[in-house]
C-alpha cells in the first residue's frame, strides 16, 4: 500500500499542540540541514502570551531584565499601541544565545508556527552561530546567565542604596548607551565568569585600600609638559570611543556598585551592536530559509497548498516595501531589501545573465546558490554586503534613487539613479547608510585635565556638517557630567580640517 | 530541541517597571488624569482609561545627529526623477523628500498609553490630597462579608463538613470494597456453626482464611482517611448595604464659572465614589437652577449655560418634588450636595431655610453645601467680602442644631476636608480622622 498524501502532511487546519511543534521542528531541521546545509545552536522553544510578547518587547528582546522605568514606559507604549490595533506583534522573537530561545506566540496558527520556527529556529539561529560579528563580538553561552546577574546585582543595589540612587545612575548610563561600546577589539568577551570577576575586582578593591597611606606626604607637582600630557593620555588610555568604559575606569567619585552598574549597561550594549549592524543580513537570512522551507514542505507534500498560501500571505507583507511617497513609508524595509538579495544571489548563483556575469564574476554561474550564501552569512555585515552584493537588477526592482540633501543648497539633487551610470555610486552611498562610522556620531573622550580643574574633554567629529541635536546633546552631557563630577566640554569639530564648530560646557549638577 | 510552555509563568512581570515609569511621570501623568476625569461622567470616575502625556519629560536622550549638513538619502519606489533633477525642498524642515519622521507628523510629540482603574483612581484621589487612610477605604471598598462557597480540603476544625467527609468516607470504602462489619461478623458466626464438625473442617479452614483476609483488609482501609476530609469554605464578598440616591444640586446662574463648576464637579465625583464604595445601587439626580429649577441630565448640568436670576428655593421644590415621585426615603438612603456661588435672591432666604428644616433634611441622610469661590479670591483691600447671603441663611440653621454640613472651597485640595467633616460625624470614616 502506497503512502497517501494525507499520511505526509505534519499537521491539519490550523490548531497545533505541542507534538505539533515537535513535528514541524523535525521536519524544518531535515530540510534545513541537508538540503540548505544549514548549522545552528540547540534549539529551544518557548511558547508565550501576548502579554509576555510586549513584555520581551519592552526590554529590546531580552528574556530578563533589570528594572528601569524606561522598560515600563516602552511596554505601556507598546500596549498602547497594540490595543488600538495600530500594531501587531511581531510573531516572534528569538534570542542570540546558547540553546538559541525562540519564543512564538500562543495566538499563531499552525502554518504560522511552521513559519516562525523555520525563520527563528533555523534562520536567525543559523546567522547567529556562524556570522563573524556574532561569533566575535558576543558570548551566546553566557548572555542568559549574564543578565540573570545583571538584574540580581541591580535589584541588591536597590536594596542597598535605595531605588533613587540606582535609577539616577542607570538613566545616566542609559544615555550613554550608544556610546558605550568598543568598535574595535579582538577578544570575544566571556560573560560567564562576569559575576566571579565582579567580585574579585571588590575584593582587590578593599584589599588594596589603606587608611594609613593617605597620610603620606603628597608628591609635589611638577609643571605638566607636553610628553607628560603624553604619557598621561596613554596611562588613560585616551583617546578613547567607549565613554562607559572610561567613566567605569577612571571617574574620580563613583562608587564600586556604580561602577558595575555602568559596565553591566555597557555590556549590554556591547550584546546588541552586531545586530544593529546585521539587520539586513540577519533578516534576509532569516526569511530567505523560512522560504525556502516552507516551499519545500510543500513540494515534499507535508503541508498543504492553503497552509502554503497562508504562509505566503504574511510573507509577502512582511517583504512589502513602500514607496518613498508613500503613507506608510518609514525607511527601507530590512526584510524586504534583504529577502530581495538573498534571492537574488541565489538566481546569479543558478541562472546569471550577462549583467551578472560581468558584474559578480566570482560566482555567477556556480550552481551551488548555498554555498555563496552561506559565505555571505558567515563573513559580512551589512555595510559590506550590500557593497559587494548588491546588483543593479536589485537596484532596478527596488527603483532605488540617492537623494543628497544639502542645508547650503535650495533644492534636494538627484545624484544618481538605478542606470548604468548609477549603479555604483548608488550602491555606495546606500551602503553608507548601514555604516555606522556614518549613522553614529563620532564623539571620543580625548583628555582630562587632571592637575586642573578636572574637567573631561569630548571631541566630536562632525562629518558633512551634520552637527549634534543641540538639546539632546545638552541632556546626555548633563547625565556625563553627573557621572563625571566635574565639568565636561564637548566640543565639535569638522573633519577634514579640525576647525571648532561649537562647544558645550556643563557642570555637574549641586 | 527543547519546547517549554511560558504561558504559565507568572504575569505581570513589568509591573515593577510600570510602577516605576508611573512615579518618574507622576506630575505628567496626574494633570493628563485631571483633564480626563474633567472630562468625563461622574459614574465613570473610576473606571481607567488611554491618558496621553508630552512626551519631552520622559525622553531619553542621546547622542545623535542634528537636522543640518549634507544628508544622503538612498530611498526606494522612484517613478520619474532622472538624475540631476532637482526637487524643491518639502515644506516643514530639513527632511529628505519627506524620508524622516512618522506619516502626517502625529503621534510624535504625546505619549499615549492605556492606565488602569487602580492607577486611575489612586492619581485622581491623590491629586485631591486625600489622606491615606481614606484613599485605602476608597480603593479597597467596604469591609466583605463572608459567604459560603462550597468546600475545601484544608481549613479550621470548627468548619469541619461532617456530612460531606463521611459522603466521601463512605465512596471510598465503597470503591476499595472495604468489608462491612456485618459481613465479618456473618463469618464469624458461620464458623462458630461449623467449628467441632470434622465434616466441614476442610471448610472453617477456608473460612478462617477468608476471615483473616477481610479483617487485615478492615485494617488496611480506615474508616475516615485524611483525604476524605472536607471543610466548609467560605469567601469574602464585598458588602454594600442598599441603595441610595445622590441629589447634586448646581447654581447655574451667568455667575458661576467653569472654574467653579470644574470644582463643584470634583467635589461630586468623589461623593459618588465614596456612595459607590457603600451601596450597591447608587443613583444621581442633577437639578440646576437659575431663578428656576429643573432635573437635567449630567452633560446638561455641567455644560450647558442658562441666565437668569438665583431663586435657590426652587432647587429645594424640584427635589423634593423627585423624592416624592421616586425615591421614597423609607426605601433610600437619600445624599445631597448643593454647590453654589453663594448668591440668592433677597426675598428668597426664609423660603429656603424653612424648605429645608421642614422637608428636606429630614428626608436626607447628608446635606453638603459647599460654596466655590476663585482662588485667590480676597475681594477688595480694605472692604473685606462678607459671608454671601446663602452662607448666613445656612449658618443660622446650623446654629440651631441642623444636620447641614457647609464648606467654602477654592481650590482641589478644600475638597476632601468637606468630606472629612461630612463623614467623619457619622462614623463612615473613621480612618479619615487618623
């Protein structure tokens, strides 16, 4: 007796349970390995509520948390928001980390669970073991339990030194966040052995201080020259991009415990800058394989033809690019142009044409489509991927045009468009949208004056003329100099050429 | 693969976070309360609802760059520009082709979320300034009343269920086919019958065996095992005594303002909430008048202008004209508040003295006066404002021993004092005084 179709199929109609799940699971990774040669971390899902869904909404993702208002504040938003029917929750949300959690949603049918498990379980799971900013920059092994301390270490500071007091220093360090991660750096950080280290710093501390020794006669001090300035700006490490990271080190009048809570924000920060800087990548990646698998179910007859068309219905809107006059324009949808790559990679992989060839002359024609895009997964980020991938068929598709706006000039220019003598400059300058030497704000803290007046001296390298939010600008340095305790100057100034643009001074708050 | 079930986690996990974001926005949150309990009735004063805040207190700042310089935009969907084409800028700012910024600009600069009753009512009692105590008796409700609500497994001796226990002693020994008494004591009997007749020996042994059996059985079974045990349970319930009818009674004259209407309608909800909180069935009845009285419904009391002359008698007729209709005070338990400006015709204070001690405050359980006034208001240097013809009407009859409880009030805070002197009189509450 032959197999019927029916036999195949992984489940029927739209209710699931959890053998369902597990099928769907199975079934996904038999495809995701052998045929997509896909490689991922264990796997762990996590069936939630809406509730729980705005809950890891309003903490970026993350499945625990310390308490701040702003985490509040960001849920009430979010329900807001959702009650109105303004927003749907995302289907899923999955986590970098070590078995990799992905949690979906009670409220999902069936298909739509085949859909966020091959999106999440296998996409986003796949990037985040194998791209090389995830592998280097983040420790999926240690982030759960990280956090877990995180929020421990913050709530016994509560108890401590009173909600107020933490709270001061958690929106101050908050303010900083963007600019309390390292950019440049080899060593992948070991979050597991965070809380031992903790703990050894404050015993070192408390081993290392003396009453008896302040009574020494201070050294007098010499009038500061030019190679002393030198050599205190190398002992300072200056200059230096991770102002978190120079407050936690070298502030005068901080206390261990803030210390550490400056350096937990800041670690924090540092988990999530690769996926600001994959977002394209991470989701093309991600709805390319659920793509691909769901098809592929389908082919193999495991999931029906209107379990296909329901999961094609909220593909199709989630790759929905608008135009740029559009209402519901917002900027350029990561799926969309990264979903648009992807496959487009694949056709040059498979079927190029003679625009491919000349342009991706590496690998147009290959025939292995995976192998190119695995590549393209493990080794770039968006900046670079879109450089070297983007082409002009894509371009076309999109209709994509740069539009340089200049404050000095009447009009906005088009400076090029999706044509042959586009092309480059366009995919240049979209590229430069994702780099984020270009988006963020290149503020470094460049000395101290410490035989003066104490006061910290920022540098900001305008590029373009594009000079900071005055008044926000003013607020975060107020956070800064609450930090710092004495003055801080920001001064701002062009690049090329050095000249000053405009000075913020701030004194601590009395 | 691992697959868990979150659901069951225990919820609420942000609500520190909320309490948090609550506090830090309080003085925000609390005018966004007071505009919308300005707003809305008075029987839906406690019942939560979307507030929206600017949103500039509770930014989070950041480094980030400035409108200004040379943008670069890559934006999709083009349909005819060429390169080179020049486009003029788009009204409103520096924006690229309409690239930044939400659709039609809304949404940007107020902060929209959902606040719940609790939260509702404690930011509205607390911009009152009420104390405490009394806010606690207003939030939590009366004291329950315990009802019986079926059984449970655990509880005090006292409550033991003895039917239900041996109800369920009795299944059990059913179901494990404990022996009866009887059934053993047949055995016994038989064997005694049988015993000494060596025909039957080969059958005592089999009936002694038996016996053994049923007995170690009996004692393997008890009688009442601990999970047979029931106890009776029972449930607090909240426990409002009756019902009762709320009078407010508004001067509507050109001379009372919105101020002072917004003051009086305050002082109004919260005396509705405080009925609420003690009766099950609460009703309101608004009469205005001017030099005429008249029953409206509430967007009418507190909206709608009328002119005329003040005749506060009148007021006094049409309300008693309801209770006779309606409200029999054998039946309700009846509350009054009038809130005025003061002002009366000159002619019109007698009737309205003998109105009320005659029929009126024998009909009610409270009688509120309060009289609103501007805030700030000293009248001019050196011709101190008199008391206002209704206060010296009002005040001869407290003199005389009338249950009338009066109270000047020009700003939020005179409210609860009002209420303080009300209730406390009568012991309702009692927590206020503390």
């Amino acid at each position: 007796m032959s197999v019927t179709t029916e036999d195949r199929l992984l489940y029927e109609g739209a209710e699931w349970d959890f053998d369902t799940l597990r099928i769907i699971h199975d079934a996904c990774a038999e495809i995701a390995g052998k045929e997509l040669g896909l490689d991922w971390y264990t796997n762990r899902i996590e069936v939630i509520s809406a509730e729980q869904m705005l809950d890891a909404y309003a903490s970026t993702g993350l499945p625990l948390s310390y308490r701040h208002w702003s985490f509040g504040k960001h849920f009430a938003q979010h329900e807001a928001m959702y009650r109105r029917g303004l927003r749907g929750l995302a289907y899923e949300i999955v986590i970098n980390s070590d078995p990799c959690v992905s949690y979906v949603m009670e409220e999902n049918t069936a298909t739509m669970q085949a859909l966020v498990i091959a999106h999440a379980a296998f996409g986003h799971n796949h990037f985040f073991k194998n791209n090389r900013l995830f592998r280097e920059w983040t420790d999926a092994k240690g982030i759960l339990d990280y956090l877990e301390f995180a929020k421990g270490y913050v709530q016994s500071c509560e108890e401590q030194h009173g909600e107020m007091a933490v709270e001061r220093v958690l929106d101050s360090a908050h303010a900083l966040m963007s600019h309390g991660v390292h950019r440049h750096r080899r060593r992948a950080p070991d979050l597991q052995s965070e809380q031992r280290r903790e703990r050894e710093r404050r015993e070192h501390d408390e081993r290392m201080y003396n009453v008896l020794w302040s009574t020494l006669p201070e050294k007098t001090t010499t009038p500061s020259t030019s190679s002393e300035e030198e050599r205190r700006r190398t002992l300072l490490q200056l200059p230096g991009e991770n102002i978190l990271y120079f407050l936690e080190k070298t502030a005068p009048r901080l206390q261990p415990w803030q210390r550490e809570i400056l350096r937990i924000v800041r670690n924090i920060a540092q988990y999530f800058l690769p996926q600001r800087q994959t977002k394209v990548m991470n989701e093309g990646c991600a709805t390319y394989v659920h793509h691909r698998i769901l098809n592929r179910l389908h082919s193999q007859g495991r999931i029906t033809d209107g379990h296909l068309l329901e999961a094609l219905h909220s593909h199709t809107s989630v790759i929905m690019q608008p135009g740029f006059d559009d209402q519901r324009y917002s900027g350029i949808n990561p799926y969309a142009l990264g979903f648009a790559m992807m496959t487009d990679i694949a056709r040059i992989a498979e079927q190029p044409t003679e625009e491919d060839r000349e342009w991706f002359p590496d690998f147009a024609g290959s025939g292995d489509a995976m192998e190119v895009l695995r590549y393209a997964w493990s080794e770039f980020r968006d900046e670079s991927f879109i450089l070297q991938f983007l082409s002009p068929k894509v371009m076309r598709d999109l209709r994509l045009f740069h539009l340089v706006d200049d404050v000095e000039q009447p009009a906005l220019r088009v400076d090029s468009m999706h044509d042959e003598r586009g092309y480059r400059r366009l995919r240049r300058a979209l590229a430069r949208q994702y780099d984020p030497a270009t988006t963020d704000a290149d503020i470094q803290v460049v000395d101290v004056d410490l035989s003066g007046d104490r006061r910290l001296i920022l540098e900001h390298y305008v590029q373009a003329g594009r000079l900071l939010d005055d008044q926000e600008a003013r607020q975060v340095l107020r956070h800064l100099a609450s930090l710092w305790t004495y003055d801080v100057v920001l001064r701002e100034v062009a690049v090329p050429g050095g000249a000053a643009l405009r000075e913020h001074v701030v004194s601590p708050p009395r | 693969m691992q697959i868990l079930d979150r659901r069951l986690n225990p919820s609420g996990r942000s609500l520190p976070n909320r309490q948090r974001f609550l506090r830090r926005a309080k003085s925000l949150v609390q005018e966004a309360v007071r505009d919308a309990s300005a707003k809305r009735g008075i029987r839906n004063a406690d019942e939560g609802g979307e507030v929206s805040i600017p949103l500039h207190g509770i930014r989070e700042p950041s480094f980030h760059h400035g409108t200004g310089g040379i943008r670069d935009h890559v934006l999709p969907g083009n349909k005819e520009y060429r390169e080179g084409d020049e486009i003029p800028r788009p009204p409103g700012g520096g924006g690229g082709g309409g690239s930044e910024g939400s659709p039609d600009g809304s949404g940007e600069d107020t902060f929209r979320f959902v606040l719940s009753r609790e939260e509702f009512l404690s930011l509205f009692l607390d911009d009152l300034e009420l104390p405490d105590m009394a806010k606690r008796r207003l939030v939590d409700g009366a004291d329950p009343a315990w009802q019986r609500a079926g059984y449970s497994v655990s509880g005090s001796p006292a409550n033991l269920a003895l039917g239900r226990t041996m109800r369920n002693s009795m299944s059990r020994r059913i179901a494990l086919k404990r022996p009866k008494p009887e059934a053993v004591q047949a055995l016994e009997a038989e064997i005694a019958a049988l015993e000494g007749d060596p025909e039957q020996a080969e059958r005592v042994l089999e009936l002694r065996a038996e016996l053994e059996r049923q007995i170690l059985r009996t004692r393997r079974i008890p009688w009442i095992d601990p999970i047979d045990v029931r106890y009776r349970r029972f449930d607090p319930v909240p426990k409002p005594v009756a019902r009762a009818v709320m009078f407010c009674l508004m001067d509507v004259s050109g001379s009372m303002t919105e101020d002072m209407k917004d003051l009086a309608k305050r002082f109004y909800t919260l005396l509705f909430l405080f009925l609420q909180r003690r009766y099950k069935h609460v009703e309101i009845v608004f009469i205005r008048h001017t030099h005429e009285a008249s029953e409206v419904d509430e967007e009418t009391f507190f909206y709608s202008r009328e002119t005329g002359g003040t005749l506060v008698s009148t007021a006094l007729e049409e309300m008693q004209k309801v209770v006779a209709d309606r409200y029999p005070p054998s039946d309700w338990n009846i509350y009054a508040a009038q809130a005025s400006d003061g002002d009366n015709a000159a002619g019109d204070s007698q009737k309205t003295a003998r109105l009320l001690v005659d029929t009126i405050l024998p009909a009610c359980q409270y009688y509120a006066y309060i009289e609103v006034g501007r805030e700030g208001e000293h009248g001019i240097p050196g011709f101190p404002r008199g008391p206002t013809d209704l206060w010296r009407t009002y005040e001869a009859l407290v003199a005389a021993g009338a249950p009338l409880a009066m109270k000047k009030v020009r700003h939020r805070r005179d409210i609860f004092p009002v209420f303080r002197e009300l209730f406390a009189k009568r012991g309702v509450l009692e927590g206020a005084q503390a």
